[in-house]
C-alpha cells in the first residue's frame, strides 16, 4: 500500500512537471520549428502514458534512450525508484551510480536526489564527489542535500571546498550541512567564515543559512540577529527567522521589545508586523503609534486571515471601533 501511494505520488508530480514542461517548451519550439514542436508533444504523451501504465522496464527503457529529454529521462528514472526503499538490489544500486555520471546535468541531479530519499547509504559517498567535482551548481547544491543526514568529521574536505563556491546555493547548501557537525569538531577559521556570511551584504539566503548554523553551535548572540532586525536590507523570510530564534534566547528575549515595536511599526511587510507585533502586543496597551500603524494595516488589506483578526480584536480591545468589510478586511475608526 505503501508503495502504490508513492508511486502515485510521483505519478501526479511528475505529470504535473509534464505539463510545465509542454507549455514552456512547446511555445519555444513552435516560434522556432513546428515540426521539432510536434516531436516535443510526442514524447512528453509518451513517457505520461509509460507513468500511467506504471511499468518499471518500459520506464527504464525511456531513460536509458539518450534520445529522449533529459529532464523527461530524470521523471521516468524517478518514477522507477519512487516506490523501492533500502536496501536496494544491486542492479538498481548500479543504475543509480551510473546516473551519477551521467552527462546529463537534470539525470545526475535526479540521481543524487533518488539517493538521498531512499537514504541508500553504499552510495553517498559517490554523491558527495558530486559536490566536490560536478560542474553544475545545481547538482552540487542537490549533492550536500542529499548526502547531509550522513555528514560527518570525514566529510571536512568536500564541505570547506563548498563554502568557497561561486554559487550562493551551493555556500548556503554547504553551510547547512556544517550545521550538522558540532562546534568542537570545526576549527574556528571554519566558524569564523561562516559567522561572516551573516553580516550585512551577504545574500539573505546565506545570512539565513549562517545564523542557523550559529544557532545549532551556540555561538549565536543577540547581536547577530539585532543586526539583521535593524538592517533594512533584510528580507521579510530573513527577518522572520531571526525574530523566531530570538524566542530561544534569553538575552533576546529581554532585549527585543523596542526593535520589535520598531519593527511593527515601520515595516510594509504585513508578515514582519504580525511576527512582531504578536511577540510585544502584551506590553504594548495604550500604544498609539502601535494603534496606529496596526489599524492603517488592517484597513489597507481585503485580506481575512488569522493575524488580520487577532489584530482587529486588539484594536476592538484599545477601545477602537473596528467592522468588517464585506469585501474584506476592516474599517478602524476611533484613531
């Protein structure tokens, strides 16, 4: 039952890819050359009918066909290994190695992918020498994915190499799985290099990854995150992930409240209002530049989720006369 669920879901996934793929493809094609237009259409409705049937050596056949797509070759390979778990035989053990060399940038990705999902773990080392020496970024990002539940001390000299990367996915893969070692294990030239991703003009994405991995190796400190709170620079997901590890320190706890009210405040982001706004709205009663900024919020957006009632009966609770729009949102008034 298990497996006919996981073959379904790929099933589902992977002709939803299908369609994507048509439609971008398709209209390149036909401006170019209707005939290769029609070649594209052909392919993709057979390897849909070959994931409706189900059938493993007739999907084998299509990826193992260099005719084909690549990125259509990586669905039908993933639709082979959907439902097998480990340990696998040693034939589909093969043919996943051989998809790690594959030329195909989209097959190898899948490869690695596949590897880590079923957690096959004779092959993880090959996988991480996809992130060392794989000249995509993209397999090397899906490589540190893929292999990190396994990361380990010996794993050192593939991820110092990744945090040097040109790519930003690949630094920020690459820190993520230097999380996973503990900071007595790092030298602290590594820890020092990964604190640096987290100040400002670093991409958020890495600022993210870096303040995380501080987090794990309890070296993160109130200032790290309030230089990202004060930056205005900083990204809306960027800044909520700061605002929730500041719950998980008590130095920040007891220091947050003015930059969090500043934040409420002056923030366009309704997600960093209603993050900060619901972290102070305790001490916050008879605030009127709270009031204000959360009324001018809530009568700005047709909007009806939970953070836009919580508010409105905050405001009803100031004293403030609040109705609900019948096309949404609300009406503040009182202010």
């Amino acid at each position: 039952m298990a497996k006919e669920k996981a073959r379904t879901k790929i099933l589902a996934s992977g002709l939803a890819v299908l369609a994507l793929l048509a439609g971008a493809a398709n209209c390149r094609a036909q401006a170019a050359d209707p005939q290769r237009a029609e070649k594209l259409l052909m392919e993709r409705l057979k390897l849909k009918s070959l994931l409706e049937e189900k059938h493993e050596a007739r999907l084998l056949s299509f990826y193992a066909d260099k005719a084909e797509p690549a990125p259509l070759r990586a669905l039908a390979l993933e639709a082979v290994f959907a439902p097998k778990a480990f340990p696998l035989s040693v034939t589909d053990r093969a043919t996943l190695s051989e998809a790690l060399l594959n030329p195909e940038p989209q097959v190898r990705l899948m490869a690695a992918k596949l590897i880590g999902r079923i957690k096959e773990t004779n092959l993880i080392r090959q996988v991480l020498e996809l992130a060392d020496l794989d000249p995509d970024p993209e397999v090397k990002a899906e490589a540190l994915v893929s292999a990190r539940p396994w990361t380990r001390l010996t794993h050192l000299y593939f991820l110092e190499k990744a945090v040097e990367s040109e790519s930003e996915k690949v630094r920020v893969e690459a820190v993520n799985s230097l999380a996973s070692l503990s900071a007595v294990e790092l030298n602290p030239a590594m820890m020092a290099k990964v604190k640096s991703f987290s100040r400002p003009g670093q991409p958020d994405s890495l600022r993210k990854a870096a303040i995380g991995a501080l987090y794990r190796w309890k070296s993160l400190e109130w200032e790290d995150l309030r230089e990202i709170l004060a930056d205005q620079k900083s990204g809306e997901e960027l800044k909520i992930f700061a605002i929730e590890l500041s719950d998980k320190m008590p130095m920040a706890l007891r220091e947050r409240h003015e930059i969090l009210r500043e934040l409420a405040i002056t923030e366009p982001s309704l997600g960093i209002v209603w993050q900060s706004y619901r972290r102070i709205k305790a001490g916050t009663k008879g605030d009127d530049d709270i009031n204000r900024t959360l009324a001018k919020l809530i009568s700005t957006t047709n909007q009806n989720n939970a953070a836009i009632d919580d508010i409105a009966a905050y405001l009803k609770a100031q004293g403030l006369q609040v109705y609900r729009r019948s096309e949404g949102g609300w009406t503040v008034r009182g202010i």
